[in-house]
C-alpha cells in the first residue's frame, strides 16, 4: 500500500490506545513504512507516533532576540519550580522507553544552564536513545564545544539571523556577532555534520540578506534553514512581517534558477534545497504557509515541567507536579498519554495562532 492509503486507513480506524502498563504493539503506520515497535501511549488518533521529545533547560538567556523574547522581558519561574537534573532524567528515560529516540535540549539558551553537560552525559547512558540534539543562540558554543562532543552530543543547530555585525545586534539586542560565527566554524571543524544554522526571517529586517545567507553554504558545508516568522506572546507579529517560504524561494531561484528539491524523510520539517556545486544546503521551515502537522512526531517539555503536545497549542500538563506528588510511571505515563490523546490534528492557522493566548517563545523552547 502506498502511503496515501495507508494515511487514509488509519484515519478511518483510530488507532486503538491503550493504558501503560500494557506492552508495545507492533504496528505499521505511514510515518515510516516499517514495522517497530512503538508505545501506544506516544501515538496519537490521528496516527502520529511521537519519537522526537524537546526538553526546555532554562528559560533564561544571554540573548533577547525580538521574535522570541518580548520587550518587557518575562516574569521568570523560579529555581526551586524548574525541573532539576534528577526529573529531567526520571521524564527522559520513561520517554525513552516508550520509543523516543531524539531529545533535543533548547531554551532560553541551552547552554547557559551550569549542569548542561551532565545532563548530556546521562541521556547518553538511555539506551535507545539514538540522537542528542542542541539548539543555541552560539554565544558560548566554541568554548563549550570540545566537552559538549565529549558528553555525547551528537548534532547542532546554531541561531543567526544576519551576516552583518550591527544588525544582529540589533535583532538579539545584544552584542555577539563574532562569537556565533567561531562557534559555527568550531562545530564544522570538529566534524559535527550537519550543522544547521537557523535563520528567523523578517521583512525589513533580514529579508534582504537570503542570498548571502545562501552563499555562505558555497564553501561550508552547513545547512542554512529560513524560518518563517512565527506568532507568541509578545514579539508584536504581523503577517506583514512574515515573508513566506515561496517568497524566499522565488527570490533565491532569481540568482540560482537551477536550485533542486532534495528528498527528506517523512517526519522533516525542512523543505531542503541545494545550489548544484556548493558544499552546503538550505532549507525552508514553513510552519505558517505550509504545515506539516500531519507529520508531526513531537513533543515538548518547559522548563517548568509542562508537557505541551503543539508549539502553537496552549494546552499543557504539569508533569512536575505529578513527579513531586510522588507519582509512580504508570501514572505519569497515563497522564503523558491522555495528552497525547488530546494533541489536535493541526494547528489553528497564523491568524488565529497571533490572536491566541500562549507562551512568548523564550518560556516554551522552540
Ligand atoms: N536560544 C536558543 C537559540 O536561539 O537557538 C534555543 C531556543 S530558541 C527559542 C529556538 C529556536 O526558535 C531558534 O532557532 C529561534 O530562532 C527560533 N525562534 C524563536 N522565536 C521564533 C519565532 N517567533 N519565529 C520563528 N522562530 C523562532
Ligand atoms: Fe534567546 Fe534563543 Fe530566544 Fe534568541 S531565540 S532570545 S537566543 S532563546
């Protein structure tokens, strides 16, 4: 059956979920095509297997990015009610048993947070656990690199909205331009394949610089990934400010008309391109003007310790709470999948997203 079928079948037939302490079922699902075992406690109605969990570290940050942190800045949760080293361990591994197999830390910014590098190393030690993952702004990155690859880190994202020193200080409102920049060259160095550096794109702010973003994979090989600027609380969104991933391609198709589509898996969010010739790749995260919620595979927790099944959905569910009241796994795992149960089938749409309450994107972890 091809996948279309195979899409189509599952929504006719919900997927049968079932409690906890049950075992793995063996099924096939139009994710992958292959048979594996998955809990069905990770797996939505809509047949969404979730093996791909965002873990919050902090919700501070050296930076103050517009698109993410609002003006007034944000009222911080306090220590003792983020989640320590012990319940972010206690979470992964029962994620990890249930089939997720890529933890990626974000922020705030990852890697201001002092036992970054322990919780490395004991999400190493999860078997099954097949991909660690950062996202960072980069400003400590080439300090911190060599330890980082030592405690187990596998792959890294690099934020870097401008090519010009004044304006991404402008835009992160802070100074730091150079040290990105190391912390890229540093993670290409040492071998860290691929890099992706994420670029949020913004009209009359950056828009103007897609093509030597796009030029700097000519000789590096990293991949370059146009973010479309997203809503939440407080970065003052506007669809005017949003350029759409087909107007960043019909631009960049204008100086390289022989660009080419490169397959991705099922589970991608990129759309990937790549210059015939050039070392590197870019790709396109097109969350506002085409989604790909039906391939959704993931799940996020805060800082906080809230799990929140959609970046774009408000609902959440404190797993912290559960964990301090003494909550056994059964228990926990019964409340992650109800969650699940609940996630909607896509998101609501960019304009009512912008009119709806949700975190600013610095509390949730992007
Ligand atoms: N501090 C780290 C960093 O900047 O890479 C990790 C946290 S940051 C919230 C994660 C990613 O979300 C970054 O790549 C950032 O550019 C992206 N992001 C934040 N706000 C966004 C928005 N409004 N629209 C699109 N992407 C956004
Ligand atoms: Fe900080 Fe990252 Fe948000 Fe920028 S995008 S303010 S670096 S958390």
């Amino acid at each position: 059956r091809d996948k279309k079928d195979i899409s189509r079948s599952l929504k006719k037939r919900p997927v049968s979920r079932r409690r906890s302490c049950e075992k793995h079922t063996k099924t096939e699902t139009f994710q992958d095509n292959i048979t594996l075992p998955f809990s069905p406690l990770l797996t939505d109605s809509f047949g969404r297997r979730h093996s791909y969990l965002r873990i919050s570290l902090t919700e501070k940050c050296n930076l103050r990015c517009q698109y993410c942190m609002p003006e007034e800045g944000v009222k911080l949760t306090p220590r003792g009610q983020l989640l320590s080293i012990s319940e972010i361990m206690t979470l992964a591994r029962l994620f990890v048993r249930e089939g997720v197999d890529k933890i990626r830390l974000t922020g705030g910014e990852p890697l201001i947070r002092p036992d970054v590098l322990d919780i490395i190393a004991e999400l190493r030690k999860l078997e099954g656990l097949k991909t660690i993952a950062v996202t960072t702004n980069g400003m400590n990155l080439a300090r911190l690199l060599p330890r980082l690859k030592h405690a187990g880190l596998d792959l890294i994202n690099i934020s870097l909205d401008s090519l010009v020193p004044a304006k991404f200080e402008f835009i992160v409102r802070r100074k730091g331009f150079h040290k990105v920049m190391e912390g890229i060259d540093k993670a290409l160095d040492m071998g860290f394949n691929p890099v992706k550096v994420n670029c949020v794109v913004m009209r009359g702010v950056n828009e103007d610089e897609l093509l030597d973003f796009v030029a700097l994979s000519e000789k590096k090989p990293l991949e370059v990934r146009f973010i479309e600027y997203m809503p939440f609380d407080g970065n003052k969104w506007n669809f005017k400010k949003m350029v759409s991933y087909q107007e960043m391609l019909d631009h960049i198709r204008q100086q390289w008309p022989n660009l080419e589509m490169l397959q991705t898996g099922h589970t991608d969010t990129a759309k990937t391109f790549k210059v015939p010739g050039f070392q590197g790749q870019m790709g396109f995260i097109t969350s506002m003007s085409d989604h790909f919620c039906g391939s959704c595979n993931r799940l996020r927790i805060t800082a906080d310790g809230n799990l929140k099944v959609c970046l774009f959905g408000n609902s959440e569910v404190s797993l912290r709470d559960l964990l301090r009241s003494g909550a056994s796994d059964a228990e926990l795992l019964h409340t992650i999948g109800a969650a699940v149960g609940r996630k909607k089938k896509q998101h609501a749409g960019m304009f009512s997203i912008s009119q709806m309450k949700n975190r600013p994107m610095i509390l949730i972890g992007g």
